[in-house]
C-alpha cells in the first residue's frame, strides 16, 4: 500500500528543516566512537576491494557502483533513491520535490550508502559469510503480506504481486534480503564485542543504587463522611459515559475450509529417484569443507620470498621471520577454501601437506610465502546420514503442491457459484465450523476457544 500526503508551499520550509536536521544528526554520528568501529571493515573493504562510483566519475557503463563482483545499475539506484525519499515524506507527512531533495543531497547520502553497504557485503562474502535459504525461508516467514490470511500458507501470486509493487523480482529480493541478514548478524556481532566506557557504567551504577527518602498518609473511606446519593440525571450520564462496559461485543459463527499440508505428509509417497535428486541437488550444502590453520608472509619480491622460505625449512618461527622483515604474518586458523581471498595464495594452501612450506606465490598484492599448520579433513555427505531429513523434505513439499491443487479446485467450484461447503467437498479438504466467538477468539461463557487461529480470526471479522 502507499500512501499519498500534500502540503501547501508554505509547509516546504519545514520539509527542508526536517531534511537538514536529520543530516546534521547523521554527521554527528558519523564523529562518534560507535560509528568509527562500524566503519572500520567498510574503510578496509575500500582499500581491498576499490569503489567505482560512475555516476560521480562519468564513465559509460550502466553500473553506479562497482565494488569487487557486485555491481549497483542505475536501475537499482533508482529504486533506492525512490525508496528513500518516499519512506522521508511518509515518516514526516511533506511531499519532498526533486528539486529539494538534490538541493539537500539525498541522492549524493543514497549512492554513498550504497557504496559503504555493497562494499561490506564484497568484504562478508569474502569472508565467506552466507545466509543459508533456511534463514531465508524464516526471515521470509515474518512478513504476512505474502500469505494466506485463511490458510496461514504461503501465496506465491501474493509474494510476485508484493515484489512487482517495488521493481523487485524474486531473486533479486532474495539477494537484497539474504544480504540484510548477514550484514545484521555481522554488525550486531561486531558491537556486541565493545566495551562501555567507564563514564556509562558510572552513570548506570547511580540510576542502579539511587536510594529516596518518602512520606505517604492514607485517606479512610469514614473520613470522607456520608454521600449523598445520585440523581436519575447523574445515573444516565454514567451509563452514557461507560456505554462499552455495558454493552455485549460481536459475536460471529463461521465456517472454515482448512487446507493444512501436514495433514497430507504422512500419506506422501516418496519415490528412491526423488530421493536421489533431491540429495544431489543438497550434497554440497551437507557436506563439510576441509579445514586449514596457515601462516603467510608477505615479501616485496621472489627473492626475499626464497629467502622467507628457506629460513622456515630451517625451523625458524613464521612470526620471528616477519618481525626482522618489518611485515606481519598473516594467520588463518581452521578456515576453509573458501576464507582466503587470493586465489593464488588459497591454491598454495590447500595443496601441501600438514607442515608444508611453499616457495615464493605470486599472488594479487604481491609474493608471499605460504606454511601449512594443521589440516582438518573435509568430510562429504552420504545419502544414509541425510536420508530421513530428504525424506520429510520431499513429502513437505509434495503435500505443499498437494495443497495447492486442492486449494485451485476449490477457488474454480466457488466462483462457478457453490457453495463453501460444496467446493470444499470437490476439492477434498476438511470443513470446521465454529460457534459464535468474539474477535480475540472467547466464546459466549467468555473463555478462550481452542483450535482458532489469529489468522482465522481476523480473516472472520
């Protein structure tokens, strides 16, 4: 839904203070100590990865910015400026012209948030931070708009048509959402390891400790001596006044075609070849990556890199090497493949033994010499240790399609003019109905009834 506001030219001045004010709040914060180590992985995702900013720097490409693999097109940037600014007039009710908002500089503040995000989401994939699709399938979950309100089951077509309102199509979504997850868990993390300044557990321990002196008299009904009592007038205008208190709430009878898919799991039948491909298709996800502790070196040629590594060979500390070259060895403790950012390096490391020390690797910044620690074998999946878990996957999602069926010959029989009760007979789902209930679900004795949803509920009323 989007909602609409307008004010007068008059009003516009106070649109343009509203703007500044949230700027001058957003630079304060920018000088803070929360801010500085928030921004420390984006500065050194700068400083690896490179920003490429076209529309500052006029290139040609189509692509705004440019960081690593990822790539913002003018398209998306469009869709975020628009966002914005309308998320700005609805949070303040003042429409904000074009003009006005370049004026002020939301489309310069938009693409440098986008540059800071899309170069921290390059750092936390190379990292080799994901978001699995369960988290995906949960946080997608929380958002009701995409489903049943009937049902409690999710709607394909409600989901596109949300998408569609926004210029996102699924994929697209599921990238800028699986994105959002893991930047949050990243960042709440990161924050979560700081400490407080003293000067905050000082003034946490004087609210906590406050102690307070008081004095309190009671007031005895007797002391008030005898009432007089009320007029008819008087009566009326306090039932007027609590006519709520006096007044029954709805009640509502109805009935309820239930479309539930795990009422159809168990009767699911689940073929060896659904079985198979549904594994093959989740091997990689099931199976465990080999696992390398490594120490790498930094050299400024193939020379003092040969000369790194014969030192190693004769026994010496990697952290003893890199201290008389003025370097810092760089460590990697059981991290797979996947956590090494230079390919050329990655390739060293997993290719020696346990204890192993390479020559010198030309790799993207320059030579570095590569010492293998321990080495923690990789483990692929099987079939039998993942089979119950395919199983009930396989059968969810064939009573999901089950449901769904079912759900489309009770939609066609209903607008072709049956009834609830006749259409949900062709369809073969199960009917409830249910006595008179209030709004939040209590009966006429008013006590809560069992087996209704919020869903229903509000569906109901």
């Amino acid at each position: 839904m989007r909602l609409h506001y307008t004010a007068g030219a008059a009003q516009t001045p106070r649109a343009l203070k509203v703007c500044l004010s949230m700027l001058a709040f957003m630079r304060k914060f920018a000088k803070s100590w929360l801010a500085l180590v928030l921004f420390v992985p984006l500065m050194v995702g700068f400083a690896v990865f490179g920003v490429n900013n076209d529309i500052l720097g006029g290139a040609s490409s189509n692509n705004v910015v440019e960081v690593g693999g990822r790539k913002v097109t003018a398209f998306d940037f469009k869709r975020e400026f628009d966002s914005y600014k309308e998320q700005l007039e609805q949070r303040f009710q003042q429409p904000i012209t074009m003009e006005l908002a370049q004026q002020q500089g939301l489309d310069r503040r938009v693409l440098e948030e986008l540059a800071y995000r899309e170069s921290l989401d390059e750092l936390l994939s190379r990292m080799g931070l994901r978001a699995s699709d369960k988290m995906f399938e949960d946080e997608l979950r929380k958002a009701p708009v995409f489903f049943d309100s009937v049902t409690g089951e999710f709607d394909p077509q409600k989901y596109a048509q949300a998408l569609g309102q926004r210029n996102l199509t699924p994929a697209i979504f599921k990238g800028i959402l699986t994105d959002e997850m893991r930047r949050n868990q990243f960042v709440a993390a990161a924050v979560a390891g700081l400490r407080a300044p003293r000067a905050y557990s000082a003034i946490g321990g004087l609210f906590a400790l406050e102690q307070r002196d008081l004095a309190y008299f009671v007031i005895d009904p007797k002391s008030i001596g005898p009432v007089t009592p009320p007029t008819d007038a008087e009566v009326n205008a306090f039932i007027k006044q609590n006519a709520n208190q006096w007044i029954l709430p709805e009640f509502r009878a109805f009935t309820v075609v239930r479309f539930n898919a795990r009422d159809y799991e168990a009767g699911v039948t689940v073929t060896e070849a659904e079985i198979q491909k549904q594994f093959d298709f989740l091997k990689d996800s099931f199976s465990k990556p080999e696992l390398r502790s490594v120490v790498q070196i930094p050299a400024k040629d193939a020379a003092q890199a040969t000369a790194i590594a014969a030192r190693l060979r004769k026994g010496e500390s990697p952290t003893a090497v890199a201290k008389s070259l003025g370097v810092a060895a760089v460590s990697f403790d059981g991290k797979p493949r996947s956590a090494f950012f230079d390919p050329a390096i990655a390739s060293a490391a997993f290719s020696l033994p346990q204890g192993g020390i390479s020559g010198p690797v030309k790799g993207q910044f320059g030579f570095a010499v590569v010492m293998v620690g321990s080495v923690t074998p990789g483990q692929t999946a099987t079939l039998a240790e993942h089979r119950e878990e395919i199983v009930a996957k396989i059968r969810k999602d064939l009573a999901a399609a089950k449901i769904s069926e079912m759900s489309k010959v009770y939609e066609d029989a209903h607008e072709l003019g049956s009834p609830l009760a006749a259409a949900a007979a062709k369809a073969g789902a199960p009917v409830a109905t249910y006595a008179p209930v209030t709004a939040d679900g209590r009966g006429q004795d008013g006590k809560p009834v069992a087996g209704i949803s919020p869903q229903i509920l509000k569906a109901a009323f």
